[in-house]
C-alpha cells in the first residue's frame, strides 16, 4: 500500500478538494530536480518561473509551479 503524504496547517477549513489540489500543488513543487546543465539534484525555484541550479549557476525559465524541459 502506497504511503499518502498529507499537508498539515489547512485543517479542516476550504473544503477536501481544494485542500487536494494544493497538496498536489505543493508536493510537485518541493519534489526534487536534476539540473539539466550539470546534473546535480540542487536545482529548485527562485521566484514565479524562475528556476536556478545552485551548483553552477544555471537560470532557466520555466512555469510557475513545474519546470518542462
């Protein structure tokens, strides 16, 4: 059985969907990436579109919430 991760601080306000939909949304966000320049796991998202390798240095634009290569 596969383990469900759950967002805590919503509590039981906003309604189960939307409360589903921004557990999806934060989880894909935080996942962790492989840089596409370098190949280092340390690539994450600066600003709204914005995504940057800390390692070397590599900035790309990408959509807000997901990076498509």
């Amino acid at each position: 059985m596969a383990k469900k991760k759950s967002l805590k601080g919503l509590g039981a306000r906003y309604g189960i969907k939307i409360r589903k939909q921004y557990t999806k949304v934060h989880l894909t966000l935080k996942e962790k990436r492989i840089c596409p320049e370098c190949g280092s796991k340390q690539f994450t998202r600066d600003a709204v579109g914005i995504w940057s390798c800390k390692k070397c240095n590599f900035k790309i634009a990408g959509t807000a919430y997901d990076i498509k290569l």
